[in-house]
C-alpha cells in the first residue's frame, strides 16, 4: 500500500500579516496571490490536480472552521484571506458545476448562529470575493439522521444535508490549539457537520473525556475529498478562543486528515499520539498516524516546526477569588469552566473592583467529596452539568446552594455551552443585571 502524500507549502510573506497580528485585518490583493500560489502548489505536489477529485459537474463544498460569530482578529476562524484564495483556486482550476461554502459554528445560541457567523468572521465576504456560488449556512438546512456504522461512542449523529449532499468536501481547518481536544484540525473540524442545540446529545454528547473518540466517530459519516489546512497565522495557548496568534505562513494539504492532522500537529510541536482525536482516528486504520510512513513533501516537519504554547484546559486555582471547587471532575465540564473563566479574565473585567462588589464566586462540578457547603453562604454559586447529583456529596452541594445569594445551574452532560454561558452570566452579574 503506497503512503499517503502530504504536503507543507510555505507562503510567501503577506504584507497584511503584521497589521492583522497587532489587532486589524486586512486584506491586500498581493496577498490573496501569495495564499492561492501556495494552496495551488500544495494541491499539485498533494494530488496533482483537482481533476482526480472534481469530475465535471460536482458540487463542491468548502468546509471551513468557524468555531465562533467572532471576528478574523480573534484568529479562532479560517484566515478570510485563504477561504477567498481556496475558493478562487477551486472555480479556476476545476470543472466544479458548483462551489459553495457551509458551516455552522459549534456553539451556536450561545456564541451565533451560522449567518451571523460567517458575517463577523468576513468568511461571507471572502467567499464571495473567491467567487463562490453559494455560502451555506447549515443551521438553516434540513438534518438526515445518520447510524454511524463501527463507532464506538457517538454512534446516532444528525448531520447537516447540504454536507451529505455535495459530490465532493474539502475540509478547510485552521491550525490552532484547543482546551479539550489539545488541537483542532482537519478531525476536530467535522464537530461543525451537526447541530449545535444545548444541552442536547449531538454537539453536547460524548464531548467529555471521550472528545476524541467522539471525533474519530463523526469522521466516519464522511471522510474529507480533500483537506487543506490554514497555517497562515495559527493560535497558540489558550485556544481555540482566548489564545494568541503566531506567524507560520503555511498550507498543508492531502486527502488523508490523519495524515494531515499527524504532520500538521508535529509542526505544531505535539506527537500524533498526543492528540485524542488523532490518536482514535489512527489506531482504528480510518487514517495514517505514523510519520515513517507519511510521504511528507514540498518542506519537511523539521524546517516549519514551531513549538506552540499547549493550552491549559485546569480551571482550579486559576484565577483569585473564581473559585473551581472540582475534585471527582471530567474535562467536559472542567475544560469549558476554564474556557469560560478566560473569556471572563480578559474581556477587559476589573477583577479586584468585581469581587469587591460581589465577593468570592463559587463553581461547582461532579462529585465533591470533601466540599463544606459553609462555602457557598452569601456567595454566588454556578453549578455544572448534571452528574453532581449521582455523587454521595449531592446532600452536601444541596445544602451548600441553600446558603447561596444566588445559585445558576447548568444541566447537560458535558454541558459545553457553559464555555460562553458561564462567562455571560459573569458579565450580567459584573453589570449589576
């Protein structure tokens, strides 16, 4: 069996990129060239041409990373610069009857809906200007429910039909890190193909401690055509929303998103291995993971690689006068309170003049066993997920929400939607609301 191919392509310097790093996106006509010189040649050393993807007449969908309604300064989204520069590619060098681009973010009510979305990141503009024929946002479309056959966990998904539909999908993720799936790439991108309701069982289930394995499910409903990854200007550190931007200027490319996700988290300083999602996807053969047996061309992993910031997905001790009372905790709920609880941190909150006003908050998670509900008298207590209640300390941490000022509860498991919920019933309460 030959090896997949994958390709690392650097782009040329954009002259945009110092002005968008320090805060302002911009986008150039020079740059756009840059970015599409790079995707194209990826294309070519990857698969030679998209003719041995794209008969004539498909409908090809462009499925990009828009994690969040949030702007490209965020860099939690697809550079708009490589969606306009993938999208002209595709309409230029295809016999495509259709292009179009679909996404929906994964947070949905509760960091925008898809429209609103792709409005903020200029993913629309972008798309536009690349000359798509269409911009899809799923969560306006019809679901076809989906058995998903040899899954392990995540085994009944609704999935978005314009994503069934098309003749050929070219999974366009951003090189980030992230809180829960340590990075999210090609694998991790296939969390947009379905609805986004919390709590709920699709986005919300099997998101705790088995994220990965729930990936490595979802990713058998349809395996990629085609994966090019944006690492333009990735996000290390507190990703995939509170991290910060570093400089790669790369296109990665191939048509095995396990290969592709191997070599992308190696330039990325992570081994395969490391990351969940890889890891599952790999060893159950939907993908290769073995760099020995990866044709990595056009640049080595050694010659791009930049160690990335990990992020820290530990919520306790974090932050003076937030305090995590955690101990017998999953990462579904731990990793979204620590999400939420950076989102609160720099969102511009005076921390000393908030808790002189509202004292010592207190977030509550799974089982507490050596919890003193005394804590909570006359505080405001945030309790998480639903599991907190088949713990023997459940009487403790019933007692300890009758002393409470106020108690907030967030029923799901995991309940993911804390990672903006949480930091927007902080801001209500910052505002005196």
């Amino acid at each position: 069996m030959s090896k997949p191919v994958i390709s690392v392509v650097k782009v040329e310097k954009p002259e945009g990129n110092a002005q968008f790093m320090a805060g302002k996106y911009v986008r150039l006509d020079d740059d756009i060239k840059k970015i599409k010189a790079a995707v194209g040649e990826a294309i070519k050393l990857s698969i030679g041409s998209l003719d041995n993807i794209i008969k004539e007449g498909d409908t090809v969908l462009i499925k990009p990373n828009l994690a969040f309604q949030a702007p490209p300064e965020s860099f939690a989204v697809v550079d708009p610069r490589t969606i306009e520069a993938v999208v002209s590619y595709v309409k230029e060098n295809s016999k495509a009857g259709k292009v179009v681009v679909g996404d929906n973010p994964s947070l949905g009510m509760h960091v925008g809906r898809a429209k609103p979305a792709f409005k903020d990141s200029r993913m629309e503009e972008a798309a536009k200007l690349g000359g798509a024929d269409e911009v899809i946002y799923f969560d306006e479309h019809d679901v076809v429910p989906v058995e998903i056959e040899g899954a392990k966990v995540f085994k009944h998904a609704t999935v978005f039909k314009p994503f069934l539909d098309a003749d050929v999908v070219i999974n366009l993720p951003k090189m980030k890190v992230h809180l829960a799936g340590t990075v999210t790439l090609g694998l991790k991108n296939w969390n947009g193909i379905i609805p986004n309701c919390h709590p709920d069982a699709q986005q919300q289930g099997a998101h705790r401690i088995e994220l990965g394995q729930k990936m490595a499910d979802l990713y058998r409903v349809r395996h990629a055509d085609l994966v090019i990854v944006d690492a333009v200007i990735g996000m290390e550190g507190q990703g995939p929303h509170a991290g910060t931007p570093i400089e790669m200027n790369l296109i990665v490319a191939g048509t095995d998103t396990v290969a592709v996700d191997s070599v992308a988290c190696s330039i990325m300083g992570f081994d395969p291995m490391e990351i969940p999602a890889v890891r599952c996807a790999g060893t159950e053969g939907q993908g290769e993971i073995d760099l020995n047996k990866i044709d990595v061309v056009g640049n080595s992993i050694e010659s791009v690689m930049k160690h990335f910031k990990r992020p820290g997905g530990d919520p306790i001790g974090m932050y003076a006068g937030l305090t995590c009372v955690m101990q017998q905790t999953c990462g579904g709920c731990h990793v979204n309170v620590r999400g939420a609880l950076d989102s609160f941190a720099i969102s511009g909150i005076d921390m000393k003049k908030f808790l002189e006003k509202n004292g010592e908050i207190i977030v509550i998670a799974g089982g507490v066993p050596d919890f003193d509900p005394e804590s909570c008298r006359d505080k405001n207590v945030f309790i998480c997920g639903d599991c907190w209640e088949l713990f023997p300390s459940v009487d403790k941490v019933r007692e300890g929400a009758a002393l409470a000022k106020t108690v907030t509860y967030y029923p799901g498991c995991a309940p993911v939607y804390i990672f903006a919920q949480l930091n927007t019933d902080l801001q209500k309460l910052a505002a005196g609301k």
